[in-house]
C-alpha cells in the first residue's frame, strides 16, 4: 500500500478512536499484504511522524501519550474551546493535588505514608476521587501489621496530563510553585502557569476542606515499638 495511503488511514482511525492507540493497534487494521512483513511498524510510525508534522500550525496536535498516539486541541487554544460545554471543569483542592503529586512521585506509597508527610489526615473522598478518576490504583499490600495498600499512578494519570512516562514528570518544585499562588487565590479564573507534563493540566483548587491532624501510621506505631 503506498505511504499516503497508509497514513491517511491512520489518520482516519485516530480521529475515530475514543482513545489513543498504538503502533501495535494501527498494524491490525491492515490486512495480509498491505504492510511490508518486516517493515510494517516501520510504516506506521513513518505515517505518525507526517500526520505529526501536517499538524503544525493547526488547532489540533498529534501526541504520544502513555497508551499511545491521539489527537488533541492544543493547550493554548483551550479556553476558547472549552465554551462548547456549558459546565466549568473540576476543581480540586490543594488536598487533592498535593495527595496525588505524593502518590506520583513516591510510589509505591500507602495512605499512612502520604499522611505523615503532609502531616494531616487524608479525607477517604479524596482517595475515592483519585480513585474514581482512575488517576490511581492498589499496586499491592506493605508487609506490616494491617497490610495497608501500596498506591501507585496509572496510565490513565499520564495520559490526562500528556505524559508518556514518569520520567516526564516536572520537578517537584514546579508543583508546589504552582499550588502555593492558586491556593492563595482561589477566586481568580485564569488558568495556572503552562509548565511541562502534570503542571500544565493542574486545574486551580476550589475551597479547601478542613482537614484533621493525622494520626500514627500503622507502620510508625510498629517501628516505635521495634525500638522500645
């Protein structure tokens, strides 16, 4: 099949997929014969790379993400084109991303874990948010009394936040940088700085729930124990 071909339908199956798709994904929609046996790959990643380069200057940019390729609206035109939904995103609490941004960084964490450091207790709705949001999964059980769950990030959080990887993830100080003015500002409507990956889709935190000081982990009441 010639290269035009082979990218146009690529292009045709990314604008009609509800997700991104792979190199692997594209090759199945082609049959015996319209691939080079050795090279079919090869092809596709060729079509992705044109697709890639038609795409500059337009409203649209081709991305690879942590599930694969897709089409996007380009984040500076964001704005304009969120006017085509009558309800305004979600906002999340300092709480929220500050338990999220933990998780992402030091993973495998478990609940205990991000509460010492944050040094309050964590609200089970925050957990079931990130839960329900499937930006976070149960990646096993800490062999201490309890077993409490390990949280790890999944691949639904890098693609939300255009990332292919966690090595993608901005420093650390970057997000706080970015939470400190919202928090302080929590009336002000702009969107946050544009940064790299997880900072450029942190949305400003509404009001923040009243939290309670956290109490010893299971883990920190077995490691005093260990040492009395």
């Amino acid at each position: 099949m010639e290269p035009e071909k082979i990218q146009r339908v690529v292009e045709a199956a990314l604008l009609a997929s509800d997700g991104p798709l792979t190199v692997a994904n594209l090759a199945r929609l082609f049959g015996p014969g319209e691939l080079e046996e050795e090279n079919g790959a090869s092809q596709i990643r060729d079509a992705l790379k044109a697709l890639e380069s038609e795409a500059e200057g337009r409203g649209v940019e081709l991305k690879r993400v942590a599930s694969g390729y897709r089409y996007q609206v380009r984040q500076e035109l964001s704005e304009w084109v969120s006017r085509l939904w009558d309800e305004k995103p979600p906002r999340y609490t300092r709480a929220l991303l500050e338990t999220l941004a933990l998780i992402a960084y030091k993973q495998p964490v478990t609940r205990g874990d991000i509460e010492q450091i944050r040094g309050v207790s964590i609200s089970q709705n925050i957990m079931r948010t990130l839960l329900e949001r499937d930006w976070i999964k149960v990646v096993g059980q800490r062999e201490v009394p309890g077993r409490p769950s390990l949280y790890g990030t999944t691949r639904a959080f890098l693609d939300y936040f255009n990332l292919k990887s966690l090595k993608e993830l901005p420093p650390l100080e970057e997000i706080q940088a970015i939470l400190e003015p919202a928090v302080a500002d929590v009336e002000e409507e702009a969107a946050p700085p544009e940064t790299a990956g997880i900072a450029a889709s942190v949305e400003l935190p509404s009001e923040e729930a009243e939290e309670e000081p956290a109490a010893p982990s299971a883990e920190v009441v077995q490691l005093h124990k260990n040492q009395s």
